[in-house]
C-alpha cells in the first residue's frame, strides 16, 4: 500500500438529495495530514461549505455506531420473545 502524498477526490455515483433545489453529488475528498493523520473531507458539488472528520474519529464513530445498533436490535428481540412468552402463558 502507498502512502497519501496528495489529495484524492472522488463525486459519488447518485444525487444526495432526491427532492428540492439542491439535487447534488457529494464529493468526497481524502486528504493527507502528516504525522496527524489523514482527514475525509465531504461537499455537495458546486458548493462551498465542507465538513472533515479525521479517519480514526471516523472509524470510532462508526463503530460505536455498529455496537449500538447490535444493542439495540438484542432488546428488541428479548421484548419480542417476552412477549410472546406472555401471550401463550395468558
């Protein structure tokens, strides 16, 4: 693998925004950092405003994001046989 020397764009395949005036692509743009780390970039097309995330934020955030849908979802399963369980003893 290479490292990052210069930074790399790419416009998304769809529009973000299926209704409305602002029908644009997102650009996503990785950008090298030196020693603190790279940092993803994301625009609509044609616009000025930009958002960043660092990559190891990203992944954290992602992560965390993961483990609280499988949390989630493990509840609502033991509401579902609880209840379950009530109706047939009922």
């Amino acid at each position: 693998m290479t490292s990052l020397e210069t930074p790399v764009s790419r416009r998304s395949r769809f529009n973000f925004a299926n209704y409305g005036p602002d029908k644009r692509q997102i650009v996503v743009t990785l950008r090298p950092n030196g020693a603190q780390g790279d940092f993803i970039e994301l625009r609509l097309l044609r616009r000025r405003e930009s958002y960043q995330i660092d990559v190891a934020d990203l992944l954290r955030l992602l992560i965390r994001q993961k483990a609280m849908h499988k949390h989630l979802a493990k509840a609502r399963s033991r509401r579902r046989v609880s209840r379950k369980f009530a109706r047939l003893t009922s």
